[in-house]
C-alpha cells in the first residue's frame, strides 16, 4: 500500500509564512504538465514495471495551489497516474485549493474526475488576518466558497492558523467557531511558524513582529482540542482533528511510514524497506525542473538509503505527533527497547502524565500532545547519547 503525491507549484501571490515551494507565474503551466506527466510514466526511482509496484490507496494533489489547473489538466494528471500505478478502486484522492477563484463548475469536474475530498486554505475568518498573512481572499468569500465546496463535495477540510502575532483567544475561538458552524468534516490547525528564509521571519529579524507568547499559545492548543471534541472533531494527530471516518488517510500514511512517490518539483518520495528505507527528492525549482526531464534525466537531486539513526528519529517525531512511538521499530531500527535507552526520559513523561506506555507503544496523553515535537527531540537526544556511550 502507498501513497501518491503531486506538487502543483502555482500560486496566484507567495504568503509571508510559506515554506512550500511555489511561483507566482503561470507562463509555464503547459511544459510543466508536459514534464509532469513524463516524470509519471518514466520514474526510474520506482520499480520500472508497473505490476510490481506498490498498489495506491491515497493521491494528494498539493502545491502550490493545485486549484489553477482545470478540471481537465487535473482529469489527465489522474489518468496518468492510473496508467502508471495501480490506483485502488475507493482510493482517497485530495486536492487542495484556496478560497478566491472556485466555481461551480470547475468543483463538479474535478469531482466527476474522480477528486473526492478537498483540502481548503482558509487559515483564518477575519479579513485583518488574512490581510496580515498576505492571503488573495476576504474572510466573506471564503465562507462563500465553502460553501460551494460543500455542496459539491462529501469530505471537506479547512486549514487553520492560529497564535497569529497579536491574535486573542476570543478571536482564535471565533475562527474555531466559523469553521464548525460551516459544516467541516476535518480541520488541520497549526501555530504560526516563523519559517527560515520567508518574509514573515524577516518581520521576526528585524523586530517588526513578535511570535505569540508560549503560554497563550498553549491555551489556543488546549482550547482548540476540547472545542473540536465537543463538536464531534475528535484530535486524531498532534494538529489534526476530524469526525468520526474522516480522518486524511494520505496523510496518516506519512505517520505510519508508509511508501509514497511524490512528482513535482520539490516532491519528496519514500520508499520502505523494514524500519528503513530510501528516500529521494526533486529539485526545488521549476526552471530545474523542465530543463532536467526535457533533456531526458531525472529531476531528482537527492537520495539516501536511511540509517538506523535516521529511522529512528522518524518513528520517534512521527510517532510521537500521531499513535505513539511503534516499540517493536524503535528496537528494530536502534537494536534496543526505548525503556533502555531513555529510561528516565519515559519514567518522567509517565510520572507527569505526558504519556502511556503499553505493549505496543510510547504514546503522548492530552496533555502532553502540545509537546509532542519537544518531547521527540529529547528522546531522540537521550537515545544518541546512550548509544554514544555504548560505542565507546
Ligand atoms: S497559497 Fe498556500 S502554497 Fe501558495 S503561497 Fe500561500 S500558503 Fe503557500
């Protein structure tokens, strides 16, 4: 079982806070299709045959803004794919899209095109927001949107920012408030980062803003989870809730490890081999991109067979954030239980009712779950450390 995934990288205008790679101009939309669907049929990272591939359970269109591209250019990326892979029947086929520039019929023809749940940037309902993460919509025509999209589509879900600089609870929980009452099936909520290399942490640089206080960000977390809950969205992953049956099946896959190949530029693939494995990834520019499969090569600039550090620092970040950490892959991965080699790390995160412990798994409590990504680190450090001194 794996995953697909397909970077789109357009956007109508960059965000100050994104990470993601994506450009503001479309002049090249018509090679990029080209290219993308001849890295689709030639992936030589993959096994060449199809048959032998790893059957899809989960395509995700990601970008960028996947939304600029027609119902048709998305119809013969997903044909494509089909003609490659071996894309299961009730397969779970994601787009994202940003309020803005949605119409009716261009929803239905992604639907009838086999798109089965859309992944909304909505990140916030109020228009100085929206206006301060240099969004393209009003926080009016994103409820409009909505929707649209909910008529048209059975699983909807919204992307969230909150600890916003200057943001208030009451403002995150009216946010809160406005997703709900709008019907989502699944919200992604995260904190605002202040990513390297992006306007929004040249603001931070150079004194402009100032990222949310940690404690007031805590509250916005905590009353995040018990809000969702009481409206029947239940925390499924460190900043994922969802209602019961809706939670994204793509990106659990991400969590539990699980083989993906990714297309596009900056698209990162992974393939699983026991704990371990190999994992590739595209260049990040578009221009690369074209240049390298138009001349017949590989657009691919980075390969690493993982270590057993390496798979180790995985089951532990991506197992804290979502079930737990998997203790027969940590043994498996470091060659020894995680109570040996961070025996006071575990005891103190039991002591403090941060975790549970039990045959299976490491996993965070509620109240631990805020924490998920330092408690990962801390774990991980405690584990080198141990297997430092073993070595010596
Ligand atoms: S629309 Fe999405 S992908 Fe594009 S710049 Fe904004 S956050 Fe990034």
């Amino acid at each position: 079982m794996s995953g697909l995934y397909i970077h789109i990288p357009f956007c109508e205008k960059k965000c100050i806070y994104c990470s993601f790679y994506s450009i503001e101009s479309f002049a090249n939309k018509n090679r990029f299709l080209d290219a993308l669907h001849r890295e689709i049929a030639q992936s030589g990272e993959i096994p060449p045959v199809k048959e032998e591939r790893e059957e899809v359970r989960t395509i995700f269109f990601g970008g960028g803004t996947p939304s600029m591209l027609s119902p048709d250019e998305m119809s013969a990326i997903l044909d494509s794919l089909r003609a490659a892979h071996t894309v299961v029947g009730d397969a779970e086929i994601t787009m994202e899209c940003n309020p803005g520039a949605l119409n009716r019929d261009w929803l239905e023809g992604y639907r009838e095109g086999g798109i089965n749940r859309l992944s909304f940037g909505v990140q916030s309902f109020h228009d100085d927001e929206l206006q301060f993460l240099s969004r393209i919509h009003t926080a009016a025509e994103a409820e409009e949107n909505i929707r649209l999209v909910r008529d048209v589509f059975d699983n909807v879900s919204l992307d969230m920012i909150f600890a916003l600089p200057g943001q208030t609870p009451e403002r995150w929980h009216y946010n809160l408030e406005r997703a709900v009452d709008l019907g989502t099936d699944h919200i992604s909520a995260y904190s605002l980062i202040f990513e390297e290399g992006t306007p929004l942490n040249a603001m931070r640089l150079k004194g402009k803003v100032n990222p949310a206080p940690n404690d007031l960000e805590a509250d916005m977390y905590e009353e995040t989870v018990q809000f969702l809950a009481r409206h029947g969205l239940e925390q499924y992953e460190t900043s994922n809730y969802a209602k019961a049956g809706y939670a994204c099946r793509h990106n659990i896959g991400y969590w539990e490890r699980k083989s993906y190949t990714g297309y596009g530029p900056s698209a990162h693939s992974f393939a699983r081999r026991g704990v371990l494995g190999k994992r590739w990834a595209n260049v990040s520019s578009l221009n690369a991109y074209l240049e390298s499969i138009e001349s017949g090569g590989s657009p691919v600039i980075m390969r690493e067979e993982l270590t057993s550090e390496q798979g180790m620092e995985e089951i532990v970040m991506l197992g804290l954030r979502y079930r737990g950490i998997n203790l027969y892959d940590f043994k498996e991965a470091v060659g020894e239980e995680l109570t040996s080699v961070a025996p006071e790390r575990v005891e103190w995160l039991l002591k403090e009712g941060f975790a549970q412990l039990d045959e299976d798994s490491l996993r965070l409590t509620a109240k631990g779950s805020i924490f998920a990504d330092r408690f990962a680190l801390e774990i991980i450090e405690a584990t080198e450390r141990s297997r430092q001194l073993s070595s010596i």
